[in-house]
C-alpha cells in the first residue's frame, strides 16, 4: 500500500482516505479522481448517524454513484457477524475496517481514550492470530497487529467523552467494513464519456437525481451552523459536533470531487473549466475553515466564532452558484440518458 | 539589525501551556492539548532563525498568548520596520495569519504569514526555526511525546519600510501568536 498525497493535505473521513489508497495501488495516481463521483451538499439532518466513520450521503448512495461514474465496486458492510471481512483478505483483496483507537497498542493513545477511524488490513494469518495493516492516521503505523486486539476495537461501541475526545467518540462500531473492486473503465477514460460524467454530475447538483440543489443545502446548513453558534455552548455542544462532522464529510467528498473535475478538464483539454474549477475548489479552503472553527467552538465559546463561520460560508456559497451555473451552461444534459461505467468500449 | 519587541500582555486571551500540577486549566485546541509550561522559556528571550523574541511570564490558569481575533496592539517607540517577526503556532494544520501595520500619517502596510502546525512528529527533524518541547500535555492529566508542540518563527518581509504606531492582527482563531518583534533589517538579510 503507497503513501497518497492526491487529497493528503485535507482533513477528510479515513474510510474515504483509505479507500484512495487502495484505488490507487489498483489503478495509479488517478485512483483519488475515481472517489469524486458525489457533487453533493445535505442540508444537516439530525435523525442521520453521522461518526467518523459515515457521510453526509448514505454509503449505499455513494456505492451506486461510484459505479456509475467510476466503475468501482464498493461494498459498505453495517455488521460482520460472522467475519466475512477477513475472508476476503485471505482471498487478497484489501479491506477497510472501522476501529476504536483505544484497542490497538500501537496507538499513542493505547488504553486511553477511546476514539473512532477506519484503518486498511492487507494479510491475515489466521493460525498465528495476526493481521498486517495500514494506519494512516498520525502518527502513521504499518505493521503487524493481534488478531484479539483488532477484534475488541472493531466490536467497541466508542462510549463518549468529550473531555478526551470531543468529535471521534459517541457511536458504536459495529464491526463495520468496506472493500472496493474495479469493475470496468470509469466514466474519464473516454473524452465522450467524460462529457457524460460531467452531466451527470451537474444533474446531482441541481438537484434532479434525489438530493437537494447544493447552493441551496449550503444556504440551509450555514443558517442552522451559525444558528447553533449564536447559542450558547452548553445547548449547542452536540449541534456544534454533529455541524463539524457534517462539514468534514461533505469537504471529504468535496477534495475528491475536485479531483475528478480536473482530470476531466485535462480529459477533455478544456482550460476554461480549469480555470473556473480552480476559482470554485477555493471554496475548500473556506469550508475547511468553517470546519475548523466548529471544531474549535465545541470546547470554546467566543460570539466572533459565528460571525467568522457566516463570512466564508457566504464566500463558499457564491463559488458554488458560479460554477454550478457555469456547469449548466457548458456541461448539463439528459441524466436518463447517461451510461454507466464500463459500458464504453475502448 | 535592530529589533523592537511588542507587549502582548494587554492582549493575552488563549492559553497554549500548563505545568504538571495543573494540565486541565486550560488548552489550545477541542482535545485539551497544550504545551508543557515548565519546558516553555516564558520570560526569557528566545533565539531562533537569527530572531530574538520576548516571551511573557506564564502564571499558572492564566492566558500566556494571543489567539488571532482582531487585536489591535500599540507600537511605542516608533521604529522603522521592514519586516516582521512572528513566533506562534497553527492549530489544526498550517494557518494564515494577516497582518496590517498602520503609520501616525495612516500609511499601511499588509502582510501574510503562515504558521505551522504546532504538532511535529517525535522523529521529524530539527530546525533552526523552530522550538519544540519533548512532550505533549492532555487534559485528562496525562502526556505523550509521539506528538510534540513547537513554536515557529516567521518572518513576514514588508513591502518598503514604515514607522508604525500599530499593528491589527487577522481574523483567525486558529492562528496563535506567542509574540511579535519588528526588525529594522528585510527579511533576506536577517
């Protein structure tokens, strides 16, 4: 498994992170491209589970756009009873496996606190008890773990503290997994299939193919954060959390996503969509920051913490009008009509 | 190259350090991390990339820096600056800190720097801008040293020189400032 630098400098969910690493030791340094199938914006939904390990959209949804966009298969696992997971490393294949980072002894943290991520597991040995994996959260750790060790962080339920963990505790693993194969040529093989891609994907923002119109779920999600932080701390602590969470999931997706436009900028030699994704992936640095403020805001309560949210919220929102209009004008298209990945022949 | 160095004190609203006794009273980020007070050369002149900086007196539970919200800090004497020097710290990743310096005729000048990650890995290695204690504090009363809080030093080069009577630090909360000396050289020559 190759170190990534493709999405590295973004905080993004490690399920997503993880998966770019295995996409790319099967198809090379494009492998974080194929993760950008999702132009998505939820407005915040209190009744959805959202921990380290979920996103804004459904895994199920995410599995049904990856293969249409990108032809990867990917599999989301909510329990493994009877530890399918490590059949299918024996057969070779990579899995992605959700963890409390309490359980493991090579964690800094070992024993003390209890804290949700995913991490990658490549060999298993299951006469000796171990397991070869991938940690890319810092520090990083790649190497051999008891197979009893990795079993009681995978079942853990994560119980909260927000003294030691205010953001990655809270919400019961249940020893879920998720792998990934290549099921065909994505969509950015082709330039006419990458013109397809790009509707399909204006038609997700527009809010045609059973999601909200992005401008409009951001317009939401920013009066119901900055909402939350005009309360004060101690009404709005989970509202905070659950805002940053959401924000994290939603820029995950997002890093990927502008991956994805710029190969097909390059796919299809077009410079005037490079340039207006370069003025709109701007919008990353914005939501990052409204991120990290949320974050910071679970612990501390300052009334500037809001106005500053609102500022690049507002700034974000205004890429997002301008690029998905650009998109519309140049890129929109029947989604009925678009083909699935794969279904291109070379 | 001469240097003039600013009192924070007035400004002080973060706490980046606690010692042993105490390490729950106060933190830099949501995980209640911060520095260990005891290692911090409070009080002391700190050298690093051939810049001295002041740092204040550390009493314990009481703010020891300044969390980038705006600040407007007075400049006394007047000093020809050509560059500034910051030595502070970026919380959740590097962080961008702007700076405005105003003269008594209401000239300005703007400049950015970017603070690093005050997080370093155990194994990375030294650098002559940087401070970096052996270990990190957590609130639960605890400390590990696979992560270690550093201090940076960054110089910010102004465009042409300017006698200041005050500089306004950024809007950025994850920007924390330990403290600020003006140098009368560019930054190339320092």
């Amino acid at each position: 498994m190759s170190e990534s630098s493709a999405v590295a400098s973004v905080l993004v969910p490690s399920a997503l992170y993880n998966m770019q690493l295995i996409l790319e030791d099967m198809t090379g340094p494009h492998g974080a491209a194929l993760l950008g199938t999702a132009w998505h914006f939820a407005a915040l939904d209190a009744t959805l589970p959202l921990g380290e390990c979920d996103l804004p959209v459904t895994w199920e949804r995410y599995a049904t756009l990856l293969q249409t966009l990108a032809g990867v298969k990917l599999e989301h696992h909510p329990a493994d009873e009877a530890n399918h997971a490590y059949d299918r490393v024996e057969f070779g294949q990579p899995i992605v496996l959700a963890v409390d980072s309490y359980h493991l002894p090579y964690r800094p943290a070992f024993r003390r606190v209890n804290s949700a991520r995913t991490i990658i597991v490549t060999a298993i040995d299951m006469a000796a008890g171990m397991v070869e994996i991938v940690d890319p959260w810092m520090p990083n750790y790649r190497g051999a773990v008891a197979l009893a060790d990795l079993d009681r962080a995978r079942a853990s339920v994560v119980p909260s503290d927000h003294g030691r963990e205010p953001l990655y505790a809270g919400d019961p693993l249940r020893r879920r997994w998720w792998t990934l194969a290549l099921l065909g040529d994505p969509l950015l093989a082709h330039r006419d299939s990458t013109l397809r891609a790009l509707a399909l994907l204006t038609a997700q923002a527009e809010g045609h193919l059973a999601q909200a119109a992005t401008p409009d779920a951001l317009e939401q999600s920013r009066i119901d954060i900055v909402g939350a932080l005009a309360m004060p701390l101690a009404d709005s602590q989970s509202a905070r959390r659950r805002a940053a969470l959401h924000l994290r999931g939603e820029i995950g997706l997002r890093a990927y996503l502008v991956e994805f436009f710029r190969v097909a900028a390059d796919v299809l030699d077009d410079p005037l969509l490079g340039g207006e994704i370069a003025a709109w992936s701007m919008q990353l640095a914005e939501l990052a920051r409204a991120r990290d403020v949320l974050i910071k805001s679970i612990v501390f309560d300052r009334p500037i913490y809001g106005e500053i949210v609102d500022d690049v919220l507002v700034m974000a929102i205004r890429r997002e009008r301008r690029f998905l209009q650009f998109m519309k004008e140049a890129y929109s298209g029947d989604p009925a009509e678009m083909p699935q990945a794969g279904s291109v022949s070379c | 190259m001469k240097t003039q160095f600013l009192d924070l004190s007035a400004h002080a609203n973060a706490h980046a350090a606690t010692f042993d006794a105490d390490r729950g009273v106060g933190f830099v980020n949501a995980w209640r991390n911060s520095f260990p007070a005891e290692e911090v050369p409070f009080g002391n002149t700190l050298l690093l990339k051939g810049i001295p900086f002041v740092l204040p007196r550390k009493a314990a539970g009481a703010p020891d820096h300044v969390e980038a919200l705006g600040q407007e800090i007075d400049v006394r004497p007047y000093f020809t600056a050509r560059a500034v020097g910051i030595l502070g710290f970026g919380e959740l990743g590097d962080q961008t800190l702007d700076i405005t310096l105003t003269s008594r005729f209401g000239d300005i000048r703007r400049v950015k720097a970017v603070l690093p990650n005050w997080l370093v890995p155990r194994d990375a290695g030294a650098d002559g801008r940087s401070w970096r204690a052996s270990h990190l504090h957590y609130g639960a009363s605890y400390e590990l040293d696979h992560l270690q809080p550093a201090l940076f030093a960054v110089i910010a080069q102004l465009s042409t020189a300017i006698q200041p009577v005050a500089i306004r630090l950024g809007l950025n909360p994850l920007a924390h400032v330990m403290a600020v000396s003006l140098l009368s050289m560019d930054a190339a020559h320092v």
